[in-house]
C-alpha cells in the first residue's frame, strides 16, 4: 500500500507580504467594483498619498492657486473635466451589430438553411440574429443613458482661486494644482486634497454607498461627484475629467455593458448552432428507415 505524504511548509519557508503604508485606510479612494488586486496600480494613488508639501511641488502648486495663463495651459495639456460621450449615429450603431466574427457565425448559417430550403431553420436562426442586434442595441443605449445620468450629478460651477482672486468658472475648466472652496451643499467638481481648515462632513453615498456622510480632515482626498454636508475649506485639485475616480466609475459601467453584449451574443450563437445541428439529425433518422428498407428489399 502506497502511503501519501503531504508537505507541509514552514512558516520560515514563505516569504511574509509587506504592508502596505503609502495611505492611511481613511484617506485611500473606495475601491471600484470589479478591480482585481493584481491589476494596475493607480497613478492618482501616489497624489493621495504624499504630503501637502510635496503635493504642491508635484503640481506646481501653491495655496495662492495658478494664474489664468498657466490654467489655460494646463487645460491644453489635461484636457476639460469632463467625462468623454461619444456621439455616434444611431442607425449605424445598430447594423454595426451585424458585422463581426460572431455575427458573421450566424449570417453564414442563415445563408445555408436558406440555400437546402430548410426554412424552419432559416426562420429560427435569423429570428436569432435580429435578437442579437435588438438586446445590444438596447443594452448600449441604456448605458449611455446611465453614462448621461452620472454626468448628470456633477458640479456645473467651481470657486476658483485665479491671479490671487476668487472666480466661478465653468467646473470643465478646471486643471489640476487649482485651489477650490467647496462649502455646505457643495458638489465636489473634481478629486482634490483638503487644505488647512476645519473638518468637514462630505457625503460619497454616489461613490461608495455609504449611507452615512464620512468626515474628511485636512490633507485627505474628496472625490468628485460627492457633496459637502457639513463645513467649508479649501483643497487642491489634484485629478480632473476621466482621471477622476468619478470618471474611473463611467469606464466601469461602459465596460460592464460590453461584457454584458458579448456574453448574449455569444449564447445567441450556440442557439444558432443547437438549432442547426439537430434539424440535420432529425432529417437524417427520417432517411434512415428509407434506406433500411431498401437494404432489406434487397
């Protein structure tokens, strides 16, 4: 008899995990649905991580805030604070369901049931390929209007602190190493990090679903899309448009849709596939008794 010996290893034999300490747990961002812990790092963590002095030599920063010149610089190079919408036609859209590797699966089928005349299999499947088309067309249109109801929540306006004097621009006009004031009922118009001041109570329950506001003191991160219920202070933009955490959510949820479109697809096609293959077997075990009789006539 064969005895199995399992290894055990040691506890000297793993090598332990490093801590992570380059952000406190209640200055890091709300961990984004779906994210893997071996994906890639992101780069506006070091930004909530480093101290407010070495935040304002990164950005090129100071309390006083940026000159108009360098922010229409810096909106050239960052582009606006906005999250991209694609405007396609919708028309064109919807054929685009038509053409690709799957699609092109299921015409091919079509075009051979309609070429042996088996018109029950023909209905079938192309009945398949139009609910294709229908289900991701709709399922892309309801994530565009998702899209428009995020974008929908965040700031129009910002206080601005431009050439050493407080302004009210258009918040997609803001570029990182802006100083902001966000006061009571305040939507926060991008990621920034709080200045001197006192607490304040910020409500992320469209991040992070929190139902509670969380308390942020200075130095820590606000993000944007989230509302101020309790104080006023001044903070530093630190991330605008889609490199905000709220810009990281709108990916997610485009993302989620193409995933959604692929998977139906993909079922549509082995529908196509089951629908074909047993016609052919039926129509082959009603031959079959034909040709056993003529063998035996034989």
């Amino acid at each position: 008899m064969t005895t199995g010996i399992a290894r055990i290893t040691k506890p000297e034999d793993a090598t332990p995990a490093e801590p992570d300490i380059t952000s406190p747990p209640h200055d890091a961002a709300p961990q984004a649905a779906g994210s893997k812990p071996g994906s890639k790092a992101d780069p506006n963590e070091a930004l909530r991580s480093l101290s407010m002095p070495d935040l304002l030599a990164k950005l090129g920063a100071s309390p006083d805030g940026l000159t108009q010149a360098e922010a229409a610089k810096r909106l050239t190079q960052y582009g606006p604070n906005e999250i991209g919408e694609k405007k396609t036609n919708e028309l064109l859209k919807f054929l685009s369901y038509f053409w690709g590797p799957i699609p092109w699966m299921i015409e091919v089928a079509v075009i051979l049931s309609a070429a042996a005349r088996h018109w029950p299999d023909f209905g079938i499947i192309l009945l398949l390929l139009l609910a294709n088309a229908v289900v991701g067309f709709w399922e892309e249109h309801q994530a565009g209007n998702a899209i428009a109801a995020l974008k929908a929540t965040l700031a129009i306006k910002a206080r601005v602190k431009r050439d050493g004097k407080w302004v009210t621009p258009a918040a997609r006009e803001l570029v990182p190493g802006d100083v902001i004031r966000v006061r009571l009922g305040d939507i926060v118009p991008a990621d920034a990090r709080l200045l001197e001041g006192d607490p304040v109570e910020v409500d992320q329950s469209a991040l992070t679903g929190e139902s509670l506001p969380a308390t942020r003191k200075s130095g820590e991160a606000i993000f944007s899309g989230s509302i101020i219920r309790q104080g006023e202070i001044g903070a530093l933009v630190y991330a605008t448009g889609t490199n905000t955490y709220f810009g990281k959510t709108a990916e997610l949820v485009q993302g989620a849709k193409t995933i959604r479109i692929h998977r139906f697809s993909c079922t549509i096609c082995r529908r196509c596939l089951y629908a074909w293959q047993p016609g052919r077997a039926a129509r082959a075990q009603r031959i079959r008794p034909g040709r056993d009789l003529e063998h035996r006539q034989l």
